[in-house]
C-alpha cells in the first residue's frame, strides 16, 4: 500500500478518509477490537466538523448521535446537582444549530465511539482503504525508499509483512511508532491524576433543576467534580477532578458520583472507570523521512477546551494532503517537512490554552461556605460565580483558537506583507492574510462557500469571472495540481478577503492571495507545493 496507518483511533481514520478520498491506497492497524471504549473525547467541534463536511458525512455524525437534534449546548455551573447554581454559558463550544457566516458547521457534542464509527463506516467504503482490528505493528524497517511493517494477527498468532512508502504512527500516547523511530515527548510530563466513570443513573436528569446541559460542573470541597449526558437515556460521564492523594482502585465509583452530585439515594449502574493522569507533552521531532506521528503520539495535553482528538483530526488533513501530493508527484520535497513546521506552532497554543484550563477545575474555583444557606453563602456563590464568568469563558468559546490558527513563516506560504489578524483565543476574526483559515461566508443560494472549493487547490475570484484565473488553470494542468476555479459571484468576498484573487490550499487554509494574477503562476505554484523549498540544502 502507500501509506500504513497504526491506530484506528479518530486520527488514523480521519487520514485514511483524506488519502483514500484522493486516490492513495492505505491499511489501518489497530491493535484493540475497536470501536467503543472510553468515550474521553465528546466535542466534535466547529472545524472537525467542517472536514467532515468536506468529506460528506457531517450528515451521517448527526444522524447517529445518541442525543437529541435540539439538545441545548449549555454548561452550568453549580454547588451540586442538587446544590446551587452558579454560572452558565449557552452555546457553548459553538454548538447552536443557528447558522453562522464564520463557519459551515456547527460543534456537535457525541460521544468519541459514535464519531469513530462513522469514521470506520466512511473510510472502509473508499477503494483503497481497508482497516485491520485485533493487528498489532510489531516492528518496521525504514529504507530510503519504503517501509517494511511486520505485522500480527493477536487473535490468531499469524504474522505478515506490508511494505509501504510512508507509515503514519497515530497510536496514540503510548505510541509504539514514536518509541522506534526514537522520538522523545518533552515538557513538564504529569500534572495531576483525574478518575473518569461511565455509568447509567435514568433518573438522574429529573433530580435536578438545573435545566439540560453538556456539562455540569460541581464546585464544592467535598468531591469537585463534573457530568455530562451521554445519550437521552440515562448514560452520563463523571469526572473527578485532581485526585490527590486517593487510590481510585479504593473508592466506590457509584458513592463519589452520589457524593458529588448531592444524590445519596439516585440509583446507580457503574459501566466503566477510568482512571488517567493529565499531561503537558510535545515531541522533540515528529517523524523521520517516512514515519510521520500525528495525535496523541506526538502531543498530550488535559482534555479542557475539548482541543485533543480535534487537534488530531487536524494533524491528519494537513498530513493527508500532502502525502497524497508527495505520492503523486505534483509536491515537491519540502511538503511533507512542512507538516511539522506548521503544525507545531499549533499544538504549542493549544497545549498552553488547555493547560490554563486545567488550572481553573473545580478544586481552584471552591470557596469557604459556599455551600452555606443565608447571606454569607450567597455572597460567596455570587463572588465565585463572577470568577466563573470571567475565567471558564476562555473554555467555553473558543472560537479564535479553534478557526484562528495560522501557519505563520511556513515556506510553503507566500507572505503578501500585510499584518496577521490578532491571535486570541476567544475572539476570531476571519482573515485572508496567507497562512490564515480561508473566511467562510454563507452565500445567497443558501450554500457553504466551502462547498464551491475543490479537493486540490481552488483558486477563489472573489470580483471577476472565472476565466480571469486561467493562467492559474493553465499552470495547474501543466504541473500535474489538481486545481478548481471559483467565482461564486457573492459582493461580499471582496471585503472579506480584500483582494480579488486568493489562492486555497486542499486544507482550506489561504497560500497566497492578491488583486492581480502574478507574472509567474508557475513559480507561485512551485512554491506552495515544496518545490521550491528543499529541507536537504
């Protein structure tokens, strides 16, 4: 095959889906009987969605989530389930179903396992792609020309060989793959255990007042702690927060949730513990020339934020380009090298982001008698409540973290000059400075703009015809990159990317743009496929 996938995770099949849909054969290897673990992940947010869009199944991730279509995206905030409410934030994550021009689609909240199999169904339908469960990657050999996998069947014993140009590790935080190329994962390491409980309580959602939520964190000294719905019929998650100094292998799973929710009679049925322990880690290097890391296997973070798996899935678009690229000739030899370029960048603010989270948990934001009746209690439920708003805002909406990243000093982006748009994490300002996620508009025929892009390059006439980027077509043809013209005919792209031509990379992500066809398209070309770049001078 061409590429060798180890880790049928959301990563490793979000690859194969970017391969397999351009052609490139591949094979999954997972060493588990996936899918249907521990749900960690539960946010599919605004831009993972946006791939699957482009990929055609956003539809079908709505269709198979356990919650209802109109389920309020809503955290709250609160003493306990039965306590005090505190503070809350509506569309949270930006999960309202409303539409918005800063985006095509909208967060959804499903748990990891339902994601993954929408991802296994889609990935398996591709020609090209097959995806091996119970398969574990034993051991690999890099040559300058290929990689030879060892690979075993753990049900039956039975061994094979696959050899393949590339091999892409995303088997997660304890990657096999990372160990053997000897990459090293750097940073302040653990920074505090957490115990994670799946468990079926039907009744639990008319013991509260709190009205429907995603989350309900529980801010109190005793067990400060959050749950959240898994489907609409009475399976939740609980999380506590910052165990310290407690063997979770000691405590009663179904007590602690009755501790932290205030419920000392709800009835119980615990399905799953998992207890895990928070890192800040990122690798010293994230491949070789062909074994590449994405996700997990090349940075950890605490899961605050909800950036983690949709890190990942991003790791795998940026990758999956490229590799296709790079297989059939048309990208030259710094593409791939950039993949680490620009995604590093990436990760370091998300990690950052998700680790200021991780120091505002419940066990931070408690305060002497909060849980006390009368004055005093209410003064401190008021004053903590204010901090709640202020801080957690950052997690809630997180909009110009998750549409704002940008590939800033990449060679394969052409600067035009100008000045990037404020990097902030809450606030995005949609911006066509080259480096920048493509502005999203919806037009008047009730269309995604994203929609009007191709698989390849898509050169955007934002003002003009079609046929005023032909140089850009014809130059395309010439090098072999796949390219699409777009001329929507929508007034408002001028202003939204003050310029009349932006040119769009298969990520979605703008390589150059300007208000006249440069004098050498070829040249341009060159350089935004790693022709011009070559990481070995």
């Amino acid at each position: 095959v061409d590429v060798l996938i180890a880790g049928a995770g959301p990563v490793g099949l979000s690859l194969a889906i970017e391969l397999g849909m351009r052609g490139v054969t591949c094979h999954v290897v997972e060493r588990n009987d996936r899918v249907g673990y521990s749900p960690r992940a539960k946010t599919t947010n605004v831009r993972t969605r946006e791939h699957l869009r482009r990929w055609g199944i956003a539809d079908a991730l709505r269709a198979a989530s356990p919650m209802p279509p109109d389920y309020p995206s809503t955290v709250v905030f609160a003493t306990r389930m039965s306590g005090w409410p505190l503070a809350r934030f509506e569309n949270a994550l930006n999960g309202s179903r409303e539409r918005n021009n800063l985006y095509s689609e909208s967060a959804q909240w499903v748990p990891q396992y339902t994601l993954e199999e929408v991802l296994r169904r889609h990935a398996s339908s591709l020609p090209g792609v097959s995806v091996s469960f119970n398969t574990e990657l034993v051991s690999f050999t890099e040559t300058e020309e290929r990689v030879v996998s060892d690979l075993k069947d753990r049900a039956t014993g039975a061994a094979r060989q696959v050899e393949s140009p590339y091999l892409v590790g995303a088997d997660g935080a304890r990657s096999a793959t990372r160990d053997r190329i000897g990459a090293a994962m750097t940073g302040p390491g653990a920074l505090a255990s957490n115990y994670s409980i799946i468990f079926r309580a039907p009744g639990l959602a008319g013991r509260h007042g709190l009205g429907p939520a995603i989350m309900y964190w529980m801010v109190n000294d005793d067990v400060p702690s959050l749950l959240g719905p898994m489907d609409d019929a009475g399976l939740w998650f609980f999380m506590a927060t910052r165990l310290a100094g407690v063997d979770p292998a000691t405590v009663d799973p179904a007590a602690l949730i009755r501790r932290g929710a205030g419920i000392p009679d709800l009835e119980i049925e615990v399905v799953g513990t998992d207890p895990w322990t928070a890192h800040q880690l990122i690798a010293d290097r994230y491949g070789t020339a062909r074994v590449l890391l994405a996700g997990d296997a090349c940075h950890l973070h605490p899961p605050f934020g909800g950036f983690g798996m949709n890190m990942g899935i991003g790791d795998a678009v940026d990758l999956g380009w490229k590799l296709a690229a790079t297989l059939q000739g048309w990208g030259g030899p710094g593409l791939l090298p950039s993949y680490e370029q620009e995604r590093r960048a990436v990760h370091e603010w998300t990690i950052a982001e998700s680790v200021a989270n991780y120091a505002l948990v419940g066990n931070q934001l408690v305060q002497p008698a909060i849980e006390d009746p009368g004055p005093v209690g209410d003064a401190t439920r008021c004053e903590v409540g204010e901090v709640i708003q202020a801080t957690k805002v950052r997690e809630f909406k997180t909009l110009g973290l998750v549409l704002g990243c940008r590939y800033a000093g990449s060679p394969i982006i052409a600067d035009d000059g100008s000045a990037p748009p404020v990097s902030d994490p809450i606030l995005y300002v949609p911006s066509a400075h080259p480096g920048c996620l493509a502005p999203h508009l919806w037009l008047e025929d009730g269309s995604s703009l994203y929609d009007h892009f191709g698989p390849g390059f898509t050169v955007l006439v934002t003002a003009g015809a079609a046929s005023d980027a032909r140089a850009f077509a014809a130059a395309a043809a010439e090098r072999g990159v796949p390219l699409t013209v777009a001329a929507p005919g929508d007034a408002r792209l001028l202003k939204r990317y003050a310029a009349r031509f932006a040119l769009i990379r298969p990520d979605q992500h703008v390589a150059w743009r300007g208000d006249t066809v440069p004098d050498d398209v070829p040249g341009l070309l060159g350089q935004v496929t790693g022709h011009l770049f070559d990481p070995g001078n």
